[in-house]
C-alpha cells in the first residue's frame, strides 16, 4: 500500500488496537454476548450452512458463533494481537490477517459478508471503493450486512476507550448513496441510538442483484 494519508490513518487504527488488544478482548470476554438485532436479521436471509465472511473479526467472538451455527465461516483483521487471541480461542476456525483495501478471496466466493463497526476506520473514499470491491466477492443473491458510525465529523479520535482509532462518520443518504452506487440493492437502512453499542449508529442489510 502507499504511504499515503489513508494509509497513515488506518496504521494509526491498527496501531491502537495492537496496544489495547488485551483490554479489548477482557472487556468483551466479560460481556454476555448476545447477538445483535440487525446479526439475526442478516442470518435469516442466508443459506443454510453458507460460506460468511467476517470483515474485521477482531477476537473472533462473531465468527465463532458463525461456525457453531453451521456456517462456513473466514474471520480477517489487521490486528496481530487480536488475531492472536482469536486464534488461541478457536483453533479451528480460519481467521486471516488481511486488508480491507485488499482482499485476498476470488469473486463471488460468499454467500454473506459481516462488517460489524470495521468499514468506520476508513476514510470516506476508500469505503466507497470497498464497498464495490465486495460486491464482487458475494455471490449473486448474496447479502451484506454493516455497521457503521452515524455522524458528520470524522476524525482521529484521542481520548476515551482505545485512543488513537480513526473514525469515519455517515449520514443516512450519504451511505444509501454509496451503498447503491457500489450495486447493492438496500433491504434495510436505519439509524439506531445504544443498541449494540453506545452512540448512534447506521446499520445496513443489502443485497447482490441476480
């Protein structure tokens, strides 16, 4: 990747993780995990057993739960550390350190795509080409589901809960505009307030045409 500002953001995110990695996963280890809404809205539409992928998977805690439920299932971050501790909670599930800029999967590899709070950490531009690019790795009919920060002020965030993490914020037609342009066909777009996690957020179900 060039050392351009994109770059450096993004670096900075990672960066800010690496440091936090074991807070990160004590803090989420402590959490009853109960899955979200907008997870088991995304998991009704898929296939039986079908092929997911988990676009900043982080520990692992989602794509496990993929795996128990039947689901074939490929976790990718960036995080070393996070990976690391994903890796040791389960050993059998393939988790990948990977880019989101640059994914190493062919098309139409998936029946679904899982973008809890990941496609954030990238500037606005580079999330609209993303989103492209993974339409072309789900396979027609195929459907993806994200989370995003809802907002107008996107920033490199230094105090609070893990300093240091860029977050890109959306407005509602802002992301619709993105989403279609990239090919998706939108089943769901709305902005919720503390559901998942604290603030407000975008949270997204589409769909590949054919």
């Amino acid at each position: 990747m060039p050392h351009d500002n994109t770059t450096q953001l993004v670096l900075q995110t990672i960066d800010a993780y690496e440091r936090s990695a074991k807070e990160c996963i004590a803090r989420w280890n402590r959490r009853r995990h109960r899955r979200p809404l907008l997870l088991l809205e995304w998991l009704q539409c898929l296939p039986t057993g079908g092929r997911l992928l988990d676009l900043g998977c982080g520990g692992g805690k989602d794509a496990g739960d993929f795996d128990r439920r039947g689901y074939g299932v490929v976790g990718v971050d960036r995080t070393n550390a996070l990976l690391s501790a994903g890796r040791r909670q389960y050993p059998s599930l393939p988790l990948i350190r990977a880019d989101l800029r640059d994914l190493p999967f062919q098309a139409r590899s998936f029946d679904g795509l899982w973008a809890a709070a990941s496609l954030m950490h990238l500037p606005k531009p580079v999330a609209r080409r993303i989103l492209a690019d993974l339409y072309r790795l789900v396979r027609p009919g195929g459907f993806f589901a994200a989370t995003v920060t809802y907002g107008v002020k996107s920033r490199l965030v230094t105090d609070g809960w893990v300093p240091g993490r860029y977050f890109a914020r959306w407005k509602k037609e802002e992301l619709a505009r993105a989403v279609r342009r990239a090919g998706w066909n939108i089943l769901e777009l709305k902005v919720v307030t503390n559901r998942e996690r604290k603030g407000r957020w975008i949270n997204l179900i589409a769909r590949r045409r054919g």
